[in-house]
C-alpha cells in the first residue's frame, strides 16, 4: 500500500524540468524537434513568436471539436451495424470519449507539466489516430464494441490529452490575458463541430463508414501533429509587463535559480541566456500585448498577489482537496451536464422530434458549433474587459460571468421541454443556441480561474 501511495504522491507532483541553455537557444525558432543526448533539429527559417501559438493552439482545438459533431454519426452507425437507424446505441461511443477526455485532462495534468506540451500533444495525436484506426477496423466488422474501445477510449484518451495541452501553454505565454488566451484555445473546439458536421456525410458518402473514419483520423492528426512542433512552455523569468506566467506581478529575482540551473549543462559553466521575455534582443519577438494598458492590467493583478502566495505554499494535494477546487469542479459539472446531453442528441432531435430533414439536421449541428465557438472565445474576452475596464479582481470578474451563463442554462432547461411539446422548432433552435453559447462561455473561463 505504502508503495501505491509514493506513486501517486510522485504522479501529483509537479516538477518542471529545467530547460538546458541548448533547449531555449532552439525554442527561438518555431519549427523545433528534439532529439536523444539534448540536441533539436530545428528549421530557422521561421523565428518563434508567441502569437503563433494562438493559431497552433486553435488547429489543434479544431480538430478535437470534430467530438461535438458525434450526433451526424448515429444514425449511420445504428443502420451499418444493426440494420436499424433508431437502435440509439451510437450514441453511447459519444459518452465514453467525452468521459474518457475529462478524466484523462484531469489525472494528467502533473504528467503534463513535467513533459511538456510538445510530448503531450505528439502522445496524444498518436492515440487520435490509433484510435480512429480501431474504430475503421470495427466498423468493417460491425462490431460496436469495437467502435467503443477505438473511438471512445483510445482516442477519447487522445483528445484528453489535447486538449488541456495547447490552453496550458497558451495561458503561460499569455498572462496578461488569461481569459482570452484560454477562449481562443478552446474556441477551436466550438469551430471544429462547424466544419466537421458539414464534412461527415459527404465522407462517408466518398469513403463509405469505415473509410471516413480512417481518412478524418489520417487527416486531423496530421494537423495535430503539426502544431505538436511549434508547442513550448516559456523560458525560465518569462513575464509579460511585469505579468509572471501564474498572472501576478513578476517579483525580480524570483526565477533565478531555475536560469541559473540552466546555466549548467552537465556540470559545465555556459554562457548565460537570459530570458527572451526580457531581453532587447528579441523584444520583437515577445512584445508585450498592450503596452499602453500595462499599468491598468498590472494593478487588478496585483490585488489578487496575497492569494496567490498561499496557494503556492500549498501542496498539489491540498490545492485538489481544498474547497476552491471543489466548487470550480462542481461548477464546471454543472455547466456541462445538460449541454452534453444535448449536443450529443442534436440532429436526431432536429429530424425525430421535428421532422426536419438530414441535411438540416446536419446545418443546425454546424450553426450550434459557431455558438459554441463564440462563447468559447468571447465570454472568457468579456472577463478580461471588466478586469482592465473596471480594474476588478481578476477571479471576481471570472465568477461574475460564470454566474450568468450558469442562471441563463437554468432559466433554459426549465422552458425547453414546454417548447418541445409545442413543436416550436424556431424558439427550440434559439434556446438551444443561447445554451451553447453559454455551455462554451464556461469552458472558456473556467481554465481562467486555474
């Protein structure tokens, strides 16, 4: 016993590696490989830039988002396997993954901080695909077991992964702009169910059941492999505007044993590097992202500061069994439930309940994922406005904002069952649009509040 527990108190300990003088000299340019005894093949045709994290971060969140078109493959599935499109077990494939990406981003977070984003998003597109083949090979055999393991474990195991990969990594190169940084990672998410609603039956019309599946894996984690490459964690005493990555004000000396373990490379003495957030050098390269609002953004952060040095005395442990962390988890459970319920049902909904056509099924999946992506990505904005705007406590502004979107999915499933008795399909499109926007409003904030 007293082993298991030494194992799990290593798991939920989070010890970032140091980056060695060779590792921060490749990580200037965006393309960046490593490779065995600490050297990277890197391609210096491209410098790194922070901001093209936002665009790697929402490819890779683009393809996780295919999950939330799961619903346009029920039917298929229940008529392929059981030569009946109302079996209604598809559905569960959906279920499996969304727990199996919940579970995987929460148990794998320490993993992660020690790995980094690079290892963490090349780990987790290689389970995508291996996955995604599994759930080829079941469906030839139809067998929806096999569609369960492939798709609902192993690359539900992969979109956990991912997706806590970029929105980790954006955060810290963003702390100015946590809210924002977060939205925009996890809007990818919301844009992804746009695209891939629209690109699933004509796949399956091209490729037939079992060929989409191997053609979409092949061709998203491709993507996400890409972005793998250009996935970093800052330099050691990386701030932005006086900003540190934890989002309160940088203390000067606070990093410095980590750049000065840099500074030794197999008990060599090297050239110091200091770090490209602070350097003239590369300023370009890490500008800061609103020069002029500085000292606004510096004095909301700097109020929060006392909270922040009493969490970082506390262990990892107790900050998972505090009371903080509960009511975040039972908020963001509460903000998912019923809109997980409904996502995964959508187009059935549309064409048994409503008599709507496929393809109109398929257009209300695609049109719910722009929701989906606006709440992701300017719900989590909203709160950085009040913060600069009304100089608020950063949490304060988060709470705020969370709050509503909580009251108005309550305010919703309280209606949307009289709507559906009458039949209203407009009214029923509109709340199932505002619950959307308002499901991803909590998605794209919650990652804020950590």
């Amino acid at each position: 016993m007293s082993s298991i527990m030494q194992c799990l108190a290593r798991h939920w300990t989070s010890n970032p590696p140091v980056k060695t003088v060779e590792q921060i000299e490749a990580e200037r340019y965006l393309f960046c490989v490593p490779w065995f005894g600490n050297r990277y093949f890197t391609s210096k045709l491209v410098k790194f830039n922070r901001w093209y994290l936002f665009v790697a971060s929402f490819l890779c969140q683009f393809c996780c988002g295919s999950l939330y078109s799961w619903s346009i493959y029920n039917t298929p599935i229940d008529t392929y396997i059981y030569k009946n499109a109302t079996a209604g077990n598809a559905v569960y494939t959906f279920y499996i993954a969304c727990g199996l990406l919940g579970s995987t981003a929460a148990l794998l977070g320490p993993w992660l901080e020690r790995n980094g984003p690079r290892a963490g998003m090349s780990l987790g597109s290689s389970c995508f695909l291996i996955g995604y083949i599994i759930a080829a090979i079941s469906l030839a055999n139809e067998s929806m077991v096999g569609v369960y393991l492939g798709y609902g474990l192993v690359s539900g195991f992969g979109l956990g992964i991912n997706y806590i990969s970029p929105v980790s990594a954006l955060q810290k190169w963003f702390p100015d702009m946590r809210g924002t940084a977060a939205g925009f990672a996890v809007g990818g998410f919301g844009a992804g169910s746009i695209v891939w609603g629209k690109v699933y039956l004509p796949a399956i019309k091209a490729f037939g059941l079992p060929g989409s599946f191997l053609f979409l894996g092949i061709v998203m984690s491709s993507v996400m492999f890409f972005c793998a490459l250009c996935m970093r964690t800052p330099p050691p005493g990386f701030n932005v505007g006086g900003i540190n990555i934890h989002g309160v004000v940088h203390v000067e000396g606070e990093d410095d044993h980590l750049i000065e373990q840099a500074d030794q490379v197999d008990g060599k003495e090297v050239k110091s590097i200091q770090s490209p957030g602070v350097t003239k050098d590369n300023g370009t390269e890490y500008e800061a992202v609103n020069d002029d609002g500085g000292r606004d953004v510096h004095e909301a952060h700097a109020k929060h500061q006392d909270g922040y040095k009493n969490v970082k005395n506390m262990s990892m442990i107790s900050c998972l069994l505090s009371a903080d962390f509960f009511f975040m988890y039972f908020m963001l459970f509460g903000n998912i439930v019923f809109g997980l319920v409904v996502l995964s049902r959508l187009a059935p909904m549309a064409t048994g309940v409503f008599g709507q056509t496929d393809d109109e099924g398929a257009t209300v999946v695609s049109i719910n994922g722009a929701f989906n992506c606006c709440g992701r990505l300017f719900v989590p904005m909203l709160s950085d406005l009040l913060v600069r705007i009304f100089h608020l406590n950063p949490p304060f502004a988060r709470k705020c904002i969370f709050f509503t979107t909580l009251v108005t999915q309550m305010v919703i499933l309280i209606t949307l069952p009289t709507i559906m008795r009458n039949k209203n399909y407009d009214l029923f499109r509109f709340e199932i649009w505002l619950l959307t926007l308002c499901y991803g409003g909590g998605f794209g904030t919650i990652p804020a509040f950590l």
